[in-house]
C-alpha cells in the first residue's frame, strides 16, 4: 500500500497508484486551530472535531500554503505601504470590519470588509476601486508597494512536518485574480470588457510581484504542487473565451512555465463554465485542473473532460459541495461512485475525488459528516 504522500505524487506525475486519492480541499488544506477560543474562529465549535480528524487521518492529505508573510505589519508611516494606504479595523454589532482607505494622485478611495463569528468567510461591502478614474489613480502606485516578503522556510518545514501523511501545495493568486477583486464584479467585467487597453495595464502592474514571488519560491521550493486561483474571472458567463487568452494565458502562462520549469506541477483552479476555456489551460502547459464542477454549476461532464483532457491533465474534483450538504447519505454515495468512474476508467493522468469547497459555517451537520465518511469509504474500496 502506498503512503499518502507516495499516492498523490504518483497521481501528480501520471503514474499507476493503488486506489483513487481522496482530498477534503480546505478541510485538511486550511491552517485551523480547534482549540483558540477565538469567537470568530468557527473551528473551535465540537461539531467540527469529528471532521478534522477524518481528514487529518483517512484522507490524502493536501496542505495550503502561502509563501507571503502578512502586509499589515508594513503599513505604517515609514513603510511604501504606510505612504499611500491607512488600515482601521474595528469590531461593531458583533462582527468585525476592515477599512482601507487609499490615497494617490490627488484621489482617497476606500474599501471595507465585514466577517462574522459564525461563519468563516468576509464579506466585501465596499470595494476599492468603483470607476475608470480611480483605476488610472491606482496605476499610479510606485512598484515597491506591491513588494513582499516571501518565507518559504515555512513552507518546508511544513513539508517535513507533514511527512508521508500529504504535500504541502503552494497556494497563489494570479494577475486577473489580483486585479478583478479590486472591482465589484459588476464594475470588473465593464472595465474588462470596455477598457481593455487600461485593463492590460492593470495587469501587467499586478503580474510583476506575483511572478517575483513564484519564481522565488519555484526555485527554493521545488518539485511540489501549486495551486493558481483566479483563472475563472475570465471564464463565462463573466467574460467571452477570447479574453481568457488575453488575461489569463498571457499573464497567469508565465507563472505555470516557471513552476514547471523547477519540476513542480500547477493546478489551475477554475469554477463554473470551463468547457470553453480547457483548451487554453492545456496551452499554459498546466498539470492539473480543479474543481470540474458538474452541471449546473459547471457546463461539462467530468466524463468527458476525462475523455478528452485525461491524457493531458491532472483531474481534481468532482464533487458539488452543496451535494455534501444538502444530499441524503444514500442519494450522494451514488454521486461519488459516478466521479470516481467518470474520472478513473479509460487511460488518464490521474484523479483526485474532492469537494468544490468546503463548509463555512460554525456547525457541521451529521448529514456533512456522513457525507465526507461515504467519500473516504468508497474511495477506499475501489
């Protein structure tokens, strides 16, 4: 029987493995601690124990991990940071928010996040940049503001830490990522669309730093797997495909070529409506892709991306988490026995049965908890 570590690689490179490896995604990925008492950590709840020991002991273990040490320490009036933006976090009605209020070639803009002790995500309600004119004002930004500090030490003693349990996965936005969240989604796909030229220009600020950082940690950091999110702004109904090679191939390319070039393999993670952009993931040169969300969330059967992409890509997914949580035990073994068929029989790569994403909330139910021990069991007898 292979270690969990040895199943993975095996799959990341293409080779036979003794059984489908089984992943939770952010259950066993994210850094959670279930004993801080914090109220906005929702992990600490006992609802949750039984989970993380189930991925932390029967799953293939994948750890996510940023190479980037935190930015807040920098702002401050000494720091590049520190010049152009001011940081207020402040608690009220029970929840927590974040302002940043940024200030540049005449122009303040600001944006605020909110995040609830009951569940573990944050919310934009304000974001930064809401017209063509502050996106010009935020062109203006001098290129040492985006620097950063980059620890992979971390990142291999999380490695050696793990030990044949997983991989640690190198966890990374790209340019498009970077740049459409600082829009609503409904002033980013205008700009994207109207002011392509100003758009590019965007990007091609943003993309320095990202690729300083991923060749940095590409080069101390060999041979692991990455994990590349943001592709799927460009993706439909957001975008039409031809922007896909425009601001995903041209600047989010780069990146996959350098973790390539130092061994490593590249999962590009793309939500919803892919069938009209495989063909540029497979033209980056990506090793993987993730999550193949069935229809109606997604627009193509993993199937048939195994059919026609299985020879030229990792597959990651195929489970709906709203199946984990809304699906009766019995119904929802049925839908795991059909990813795990969908993506293992014929010739392949490989495949990785995992969740789109994961719970968030500050209790899981017993019918989650069941739902994650039929993944692990039916993975196990195959």
């Amino acid at each position: 029987m292979m270690t969990r570590r040895q199943r993975l690689m095996a799959t990341l490179r293409g080779e036979p493995v003794d059984r489908p490896a089984v992943n939770f995604y952010e259950v066993g990925g994210f850094d959670v601690d279930p004993s801080d008492p914090d109220k906005f950590n929702v992990y600490n709840d006992p609802s949750w124990r039984p989970l993380l020991e189930l991925a932390a002991e029967h799953t293939d273990l994948i750890r996510m991990r940023s190479p980037v040490k935190p930015r807040s320490h920098q702002i401050d009036a000494g720091s590049p940071l520190g010049e152009f933006f001011k940081t207020e976090e402040y608690v009220e009605g029970g929840c927590r928010f974040r302002r940043v209020t940024l200030t540049i070639a005449g122009r303040t803009m600001t944006s605020l996040t909110r995040r609830s002790p009951e569940v573990d995500t944050i919310w934009t309600i304000e974001h930064l940049l809401k017209n063509i004119d502050d996106l010009k004002a935020y062109l203006e930004l001098p290129d040492e503001v985006f620097a950063e500090e980059i620890d992979v030490q971390s990142l291999i003693e999380e490695d050696q830490k793990l030990a044949e349990r997983g991989i640690v996965m190198v966890d990374t936005e790209d340019p498009i990522c970077a740049a459409a969240s600082l829009f609503s989604m409904a002033d980013y796909t205008v700009v994207a669309l109207t002011e392509q030229r100003l758009f590019h220009r965007l990007l091609e600020k943003l993309s320095g730093h990202i690729q300083t950082r991923t060749e940095k940690t590409a080069i101390e950091f060999p041979g692991h797997l990455w994990r590349i999110y943001g592709p799927e702004y460009a993706g439909e109904p957001y975008l039409p495909p031809h922007l896909f090679a425009e601001y995903v191939v041209r600047y989010t390319g780069p990146m996959v070529e350098t973790i390539q070039k130092h061994g490593g393999f590249a999962r590009v993670h793309c939500h919803g409506r892919i069938r009209a952009v495989l063909d540029y993931i497979v033209e980056m040169g990506a090793t993987a892709i993730d999550p193949i969300e069935p229809p109606p969330q997604g627009d193509v059967e993993l199937a048939q991306v195994h059919r026609e992409y299985g020879e030229k890509l990792v597959l990651f997914g195929n489970i709906e988490y709203a199946d984990i949580e809304n699906t009766e035990p019995a119904r929802f073994e049925r839908i795991v026995e059909k990813s795990l068929s969908d993506g293992t029989q014929g010739r392949g790569k490989g495949f990785v049965l995992m969740p789109s994403s994961a719970p968030i909330s500050r209790k899981v139910t017993p019918r989650v908890l069941a739902n994650y021990e039929t993944m692990v069991r039916i993975a196990d007898s195959v």
